[in-house]
C-alpha cells in the first residue's frame, strides 16, 4: 500500500478502509465483551444468578422474532440521537445534553400531533419530524451559541440545559399539555394512529420505520461529513481549532451549525420515539436515551457506521436488560454498569498510553532486539 | 410585593440558601482544587451520589452519622480512582472518563441500594441535625439562619478556608497549581506531575464524597436513587464563576443556594404565578446565566483536562 499520492487504486483505498474499520470493530467488539464480564462479575459478587441472568439478557434480546422487534425499537431513539452526538465530535464538541434536546423535539412533535389540525397519514407524522427537528434545533443551536459567543463550556452548558428541558416537560405534561383522560398520569394524549410511524414487516422481521429512517440519517451524515464544504470544515475544527482558524474557516458558525444539526437529530430521536414507541409525552419519557447515545457515539468512534453497529448492540442489551428484570430479578440499573465500564475502558484503550504501549509492542514483534538494546 | 418581602428577607429563607449550598460548596471547592491540578471532574455528579450512598449505609449500619460521613467520603474516593488512573496515569480523555463515572456510579448505588434494602424498604438513618451556637442564634434573623446550621455549615466554610490558604499560600498549593497551568515546568524541577494531580483528584474525591454525605445525612436522613440530582453538574460551573478559587467558591455556592431556596420558598408560599416545575428550573437557568456572564472574565489553568505526558 505504498502507493505514490494521487496513484493510490480506488480499491486499494476501499479495501485499507475495509480493514480499519474489521479491526476497529475487533478491537471495540472486545471492549464491550470485557464490559459484560466486569458487570457480570459484579452480579456474582452481590450473589446473583448469573447464569439465569444471561440466559434472560440473550432470550431477551435475540431469541424470538419479538425480542428482535424490542431490540430494533430500544435501539432506534439511541441511533438516531447517536449519530447526533457523533456528529457534534467530530468537530471536537461532546454534547452531553442529547436528552434535553430529545425532550425539546419530542415536546415540539407532540404540539404539533395532538394539538395541531388533524393530518392524513404521511403528511402527519413528516410534520411530527419537522416540529422535533426545529425544537432539537434551536436547544442545540443554544449551547452552541453559548460557546461560541459567550466562550462557555458545552459540556457544562448541555448538562444543565437537560434539566432545564426535563422541567419545561414536565410542567407542560403536568398541566397545558396534560391529558385529563389518562389514568391519572402525568403524560399528553396519544399520538393519533395517523402520525405514528408503523413497523414494517420484512421476510418474516420486523422493522421500526424510526430504525429505518435512522439509516438513512446516518447515509446523509456520512455524505455530509465527506462529500461537502461544510463537512470538511467541522472535521478540521474537531481536529485542530487553531488550524481550522488559520484556514479561514468560521468555527463560530460551525460550532452553532454542528451543536444545532447535533440537537435536531437528538430531538428527531424524540419524536422517532414518540410516534413510534411511546406515543405519550410524559416525564418519564426517556430513560437516558441521550447518555446511552453518547455511549454508542463514543464506542462507535463517533462514524455512522459504528454508530449504527454500537446503537443495535446497546438496543438489544436494552430489550435484553428488561427481561432481565422481569426473570431474573436483576435491576436494569446494571446497564448503567455496563454502559459506564464500557466507556471506562475504552477511554483507556484510546488514550496516550495504550498508544503507546500498543507502538512498543509492534515494534517488539518486528524487530526483536529494540527491546534488549 | 408583600409576597416578595416574605420570599426573600426572613430566617427560613437565609437559612434554607446555606443549608442548600452546602453540597455544592463542598464539591466546588474540591473542583477549584482538582482544575487547579488540571484534572476536570465531569464526574463530581457521581462521586456525590456514591458518596450520599455510602453515607447513608456507613450511618445505618453505625448508627453514628460521623462514621457515616467518613464512610461517604471513602466511597467518593473509591469511585474516583479509575478516573484517576485513566486521566493522571493513562493521559486519557477527561471528560468521557468523567462521563463513565457518572454513570457507573448511578447504575452501582441504584443496584447496590435495591440489593441491600429491597424495594419497600426506606432506612431513616441518623444524620447532622441543625446546630444552635450559643448567644449567636439568638440574634434576630442572622441567628436562625446563619448560626443554627448543621454543623457541616461550618465545617464547609472551615474547609474552604484552609484550603485556599493552602492552594495560594503553601508549597503544596503552589505545586498544585503548576500541574494545571505549567506541569512542564513543575516536571522539570524534579517534582512528579502526576502524583501531585493525584493529590488534587484524592482531596476533590473526599471534598465531593461529603457534599454528597451533607445531602444524604444533613437534608433527608435515607437514600433515594439519583438523589444529587445535577448538583455536580451546578458546582462545575460554580468553580468557573468562582474563577477557580476556594474561598470564592464558598460565596458563590451561598449565592446559588439562595437561587435553589427561592424555589423551595416560591412553592412553601404558595405562589401561584409560577408553576412549581418551572420553579424548580430555576437554580439550572441562574447558574447559566451567572456562568454566562462570568465565562470570558476568568482563565481556566492553561493544562486543565490536558494530559502530561514526559
């Protein structure tokens, strides 16, 4: 592969490409092998049964074309606000505040379906998008501005904003959007059947259109990312700021740009969510969903692809994690567990010492005598 | 207005701001510490929360809340230590390892409490009750309020004081922040980059272990799942207002405790204006927008989240 520049094959850049990403997901598939193993351990420790547990977490997931269903759906609002996250890091912001801005695009979508006009079937539920992606939008495209005006942190801004977002749902479900017919609970009427977005049945499978419609985001973002100007840009700014300064490239605009393209797709996941699962806006509408979408974005190094792969993955360990629960009485607060260890470890794998560790043990392989010199 | 006069100028409500600041006067001005060391706890949040959990088993199984503080403070420390060792030792990203934190640290107390209590069972457990210092709590006002606190109160301030003399004042303090702001140059005076950051993580660690203890044994005596609730997200901000600087810390926490006391108040007094949801955002929308206007003023230390390597 030591072509001369501008002699590089198509197929040898394709066939090196193939290779990254084979051992990228090697490399990540055992990271989250090892996740399992340390929260498996810990379940042994407290005396659980750890075999019973497994067997629900694999039944519940991939063993019966249901569990696949629950996994597909579990995996679809993680998906779609993963490819948000992964989009905001790739010009170098970490958005932490994905569930804020789910709730933010799930209220806008549930405004626009239950107290809009009533809409036929495939204008409804494209409205019921385009409201979530403007209200994911402008609580993205705050922090953004926040940053890149007022020169705060988006970590900091992100996190506090969640809350912000989580109360304003609240209240509107406790009280202006709140449904006097339902049971007592704090949630908004059903979305019609007219704007929910069916499952498809496919060779006997079944598949969320949310999920589909997941794909398809994470193909325009791959183009997005490298097919266009403004993609180039993002990607020199998550590189190098400064370089991306002297280029001439405006990082103000393309912070906001990022952050708010980052929350549309987050509230986009809201709304999947919502007309897809839930069909409820409450304020116990997401259990994390956006941290569990940071996990996959991290895990799948932050490329559609990955972030596909690691969404199904955590969907299923989702589906899997509830069955658990109900069988072998183990908390689904241990996906937390996995989820944290996960991260944990692969931050380790990534950082300046594994690198280096990594280096040096090449370099043994190939040449046995660097050592001993 | 009269409504107004009643919020804001009375015993319960001076009381309640400091009652409520003392968590995250706690962890702030261990965070001033650590980001002077240049480590960035992302994961305060959790090692609050395990501290609260810790604080409460340690003061159940005890019986004595001091043990349970102590056993808060240990629990801080020992949720913190792979996020030491992937940011000190590893030269990993700070921020994902602070963010694994948090949730390592939501998922363990949650399962760990429901394994030791069960669902139904709620332990009420000996905590620091409110404290009258003599002849001072008899003043009008300042007396209930400032000088009838737990005893934590004190010891928070106490705490903030000692350890601003210490960070401008001593030779550790001045290490400290070399490791934030030049660590090549503490290196290069023989002095270990990465011992001294862990010192300032392990003082962090305990500092955000007791906020967590001061919420779960000095304001509602048991443990609930999630119970800082975005407290260790509020005092990472506070420690940019505070511009890095313990003693800072101390009076901007009063100042955010009052803005949680004002929606604690706006709900005790009944005011219909405000929804209590709404109320209950507010301490979330004041720490944004003190910390957009004092983002530009201060300077972060030049290595904060930056890993040393040699």
């Amino acid at each position: 592969m030591t072509a001369i520049a501008g002699t590089v094959r198509r197929g040898d850049a394709i066939a090196a490409a193939a290779v990254r990403m084979a051992r990228a997901t090697v490399a990540n598939g055992l990271i989250v092998i090892l996740g399992l193993l340390v929260s498996a351990a810990l379940l042994a420790l407290t005396g659980a049964d750890v075999a019973a547990a497994t067997r629900a977490l694999v039944e519940g997931s991939v063993g019966s074309p249901e569990a696949i269903r629950q996994s597909l759906i579990q995996a679809t609002p993680i998906l779609i606000a993963g490819l948000g996250v992964s989009f905001a890091l790739r010009a170098g912001l970490v958005n932490i505040g994905a569930d804020g801005q789910l709730y933010m695009g799930a209220l806008f979508a549930v405004i626009v379906a239950v107290y809009g006009p009533p809409l036929p079937w495939p204008i409804a539920p494209v409205a019921m998008l385009v409201a979530a992606t403007v209200g994911g939008f402008l609580w993205g495209a705050l922090p953004g501005w926040m940053r890149a005006r007022l020169g705060m942190s988006e970590v900091i801004t992100t996190l506090l904003l969640n809350f912000v977002a989580f109360w304003i749902v609240s209240w509107a479900v406790h009280d202006p959007l709140h449904d006097p017919m339902g049971g007592g609970y704090p949630w908004t009427p059903e979305v019609p059947a007219p704007a929910r977005l069916p499952v498809i049945r496919v060779a006997g499978f079944f598949l969320p259109s949310g999920l589909l419609l997941g794909l398809v985001l994470a193909m325009a973002i791959s183009f997005v990312l490298h097919r266009t100007h403004f993609g180039f840009g993002l990607r020199v700014i998550g590189d190098s700021p400064q370089a991306a300064r002297w280029a001439g490239i405006d990082v103000s605009r393309l912070t906001i740009a990022a952050l708010a393209i980052s929350g549309a797709l987050a509230g986009i996941a809201g709304a999947a969510e919502l007309a897809g699962n839930q069909y409820r806006l409450s304020d116990f509408f997401s259990p994390g969903f956006g941290f569990t979408a940071l996990v996959v974005a991290l895990v799948g190094r932050a490329t559609p692809s990955g972030t596909v792969a690691a969404a199904l993955f955590f969907g299923a360990l989702a589906a899997g994690g509830g069955s658990m629960e109900r069988i072998a009485q183990v908390p689904a607060s241990t996906g937390l567990v996995v989820q944290g260890t996960v991260i944990a470890i692969l931050v380790a794998s990534r950082s300046a010492a594994a690198r280096s560790f990594s280096y040096r043990l090449r370099r043994r392989l190939v040449r046995p005598d660097v050592g001993a010199a | 207005m009269d409504q107004l006069v009643t919020i804001f100028w009375s015993a319960a409500f001076l009381g309640a701001a400091i009652r409520l600041s003392i968590p995250i006067m706690l962890a702030g001005i261990g965070e001033a510490i650590s980001e002077r060391g240049g480590v960035i706890n992302i994961g305060l949040e959790g090692m609050m929360l395990a501290g609260a959990f810790g604080a409460v088993v340690g003061a159940h199984v005890s019986g004595n809340p001091w043990i349970g503080l102590a056993c808060g403070m240990a629990a801080g420390v020992l949720i913190s230590l792979p996020h030491g060792v992937i940011s000190i030792n590893l030269g990993g990203d700070q921020i994902v390892s602070g963010v694994s934190l948090n949730l390592v640290a939501l998922g363990l107390t949650t399962f760990l409490f429901r394994q030791l209590f069960g669902i139904t069972d709620q332990p009420q457990v000996p905590g620091f009750e409110p404290l009258d210092i003599p002849v001072l709590s008899q003043i009008p006002v300042l007396g209930p309020s400032v000088f009838s606190q737990s005893v934590l109160a004190y010891v928070a301030v106490a705490i903030g004081l000692v350890l601003w003399f210490l960070l401008f004042r001593s030779r550790w303090g001045l290490r400290w922040r070399a490791a934030g702001d030049d660590p090549a140059a503490l290196d290069s005076v023989g002095v270990s980059v990465d011992r001294t950051r862990w010192g300032a993580l392990l003082v962090c660690a305990a500092l955000a272990g007791m906020a967590g203890a001061a919420i779960s044994l000095g304001q509602l005596f048991t443990f609930i799942e999630n119970m800082t609730g975005g407290a260790g997200y509020v005092a990472l901000a506070l420690v940019i207002v505070a511009r890095w600087n313990p003693l800072w810390a101390v009076v901007v926490a009063v100042a955010f405790g009052a803005a949680e006391a004002i929606a604690l108040r706006v709900q005790a007094v009944g005011v219909t204006l405000i929804p209590y949801q709404l109320s209950l955002m507010l301490p979330y929308v004041l720490t944004l927008v003190v910390y957009g206007l004092a983002a530009r003023s201060g300077r972060a230390p030049r290595a904060l989240g930056k890993p040393f390597v040699k």
